[in-house]
C-alpha cells in the first residue's frame, strides 16, 4: 500500500491543530478544522460503529463524536473537565474529535515535516501522514483524518457481520 499524502502545504507552510492525548501532542491539518468547542455530554447512538462514542448537539445540528483515544490506542478517554472536540470535515463528511485538551497551532514550512517511517508506511501503516520534530520535546504525530474515517468506516462493517 502506497504511504498517504504529506499534509497540505500552502505556499510552503503547514499549518497545524496540535491536540493533547495522554500526554501526547497529536496533530490535523487545520484546513480540515471547523472550530474547537468544549466536550459536551454525548448521547450514544445505538449500533452505530465502535469508534462513534456518541453524538452532540451544535448549533441546531447533530454531530457523531469519535474518542481519539479509542481510536488511535484501543481505550476510550476517562471523561474529565476541560476537554475538548475538534470538528473537522474530511471527505464530505463532518464529524467532532475527542481530544484531552486543545493547544495550539503550529505553522511551520513544509520542509520540518519528515515523513513517516518507510518501514511503517511499507507495512501498510496509514494513521500518521507525518511527523514534526520539535526542540525540548517529542515528535508531534500528524494524523490523516482520511484513515481515520475509513476506520470508522471499516469498525461499521466489521460490526454489522454475523
């Protein structure tokens, strides 16, 4: 399998949303984010696929919601004051991330972006399109929202077989 796309560059800068995940920095192209709010109480749609932690109400709409932390490691975030949902819209499709806390944007030129490593991409490995380096810290992870949407998608499928 091809590895995904580097993130979009405009102009040769990329701008990123960093989001705080168990004490991790994890990262999305802000040209894919609608805005940040407060998590708010979700109401659990039933046999929707695993990674859909729920739905919330904004601004007259309903949004699916799906938990960073289920998504990328298995376990669902313990609900906790001052997290937030990233809505964001990839592919036609509008959806919230759950995320620990929201802390910046990082714009930066295209070049600090690395790509992910070859031997992860050569297995197949899509969930991070690249990798920034930063001084005093760790790497922050760029997610592609595109696999993580064909996650949802797949979890959907899995689920609904007999």
């Amino acid at each position: 399998m091809p590895a995904e796309r580097a993130p979009a560059a405009s102009g040769g800068r990329v701008e990123l949303a960093c989001l705080e995940l168990r004490g991790r920095v994890v990262a999305i192209e802000l040209a894919h984010v609608r805005e940040i709010v407060r998590a708010e109480a979700l109401v659990p749609l039933p046999f929707a696929p695993r990674l859909i932690e729920g739905v919330m109400e904004l601004r007259g709409g309903v949004v699916p919601v799906v938990d960073l932390g289920r998504a990328l490691d298995g376990e669902p975030l313990a609900p906790a004051r001052g997290q937030r949902v990233a809505l964001v819209e990839v592919e036609g499709v509008r959806f919230g991330l759950r995320a620990e806390a929201a802390l910046d944007v990082l714009s930066l030129d295209a070049s600090q972006v690395e790509p992910t490593p070859a031997l992860a991409a050569q297995a197949g490995y899509g969930a991070v399109t690249g990798i920034v380096r930063r001084e005093g810290g760790p790497p922050v992870l760029i997610l592609s929202l595109e696999h993580l949407l064909a996650s949802i998608e797949r979890s959907g499928v899995e689920e609904s077989r007999p």
